[in-house]
C-alpha cells in the first residue's frame, strides 16, 4: 500500500468528520472534479458515520457546503471495492496486469442493477476509480455485467 500523504484542508475535514459524527475517519478524498469529498471509516462505524435516516452526513454537509460519501475501510481490496460500490450487486472482482506493468481492475455486477451500481453520471464508479488509484495503484477501473 502506498504512503498516504494528507493536506492540512483533508486533517481539518476528518478531524469535523470525528466532532460531528463520533466515527474515526481513516482517510478523506476531496473530489473536487465531483464537488464532494469521500470519507473512509473504521470498520463497524458506517451506521455512527451516517446517523439516523443520515442526520450526520445531512449535518456534515451544510458545514462544509458540498456532498459527502462514507465508504467503510476494509484491508482486503476486494471488500474495500465492494464496500466502495454496493456489496450485494458486486459478483466479482479481479486485479489484471497490462502489459505495460500497470493494473486494472475489473469489477463484475448484476446485470440488472448495473446502472444502481454506476450511480448517476457515473459517481460511483469515480468514487472506486479514486479509491484504488490511491491505496492499490490501480490505473483504470471497468465495471461489466459478465466476462
């Protein structure tokens, strides 16, 4: 896993995150090309993260004027990527090597809830592409209904 560097602005978001929520945030991803910023919690914590019907987040976001996202920490990639999506719609996921030496990823759902699992305009796949390109070096993501 690579060195993860924070900025002061990320240290300040988790340490609100923390105040306001009582969850420990592993990591914070401003997605700025998104305007949101991604919130890695403990294992366990989603439901403190998120608050009753989302109270937490909703209250997250009215300070820090933009959309946010928790994902749960899992060490294995493949429960992180699939923590990052929706576990119950993902069918498999593999790691492939190009030729060139970079990885992909390639990520298997249920055909009929592809579209659930993309998210509108595609954010939730961007959310995984950010997520692996930061802990797995994982240069491109595809997400297909079968091999």
């Amino acid at each position: 896993m690579p060195e993860i560097k924070l900025t002061s602005e990320q240290l300040s978001l988790m340490s609100l995150f923390q105040r306001m929520t009582g969850a420990t945030a592993r990591d914070c991803i401003i997605d700025e090309k998104g305007n949101r910023i991604i919130f890695l919690v403990s294992k366990g914590q989603m439901g403190l993260a998120i608050g009753k019907n989302g109270a937490a987040v909703k209250s997250i976001e009215r300070a820090v004027k933009r959309h946010v996202e928790v994902v749960e920490w899992a060490d294995d990639m493949v429960e992180l990527v699939k923590n990052a999506l929706n576990p119950k719609f993902v069918l498999d996921v593999r790691v492939t090597e190009r030729l060139d030496g970079s990885k992909g990823l390639v990520v298997v759902v249920d055909p009929k809830k592809k579209g659930a699992v993309l998210g509108e305009g595609g954010k939730n796949a961007e959310r995984l592409r950010l997520i692996v390109r930061r802990y797995f070096d994982i240069s491109s993501v595809q997400i297909v209904t079968s091999y």
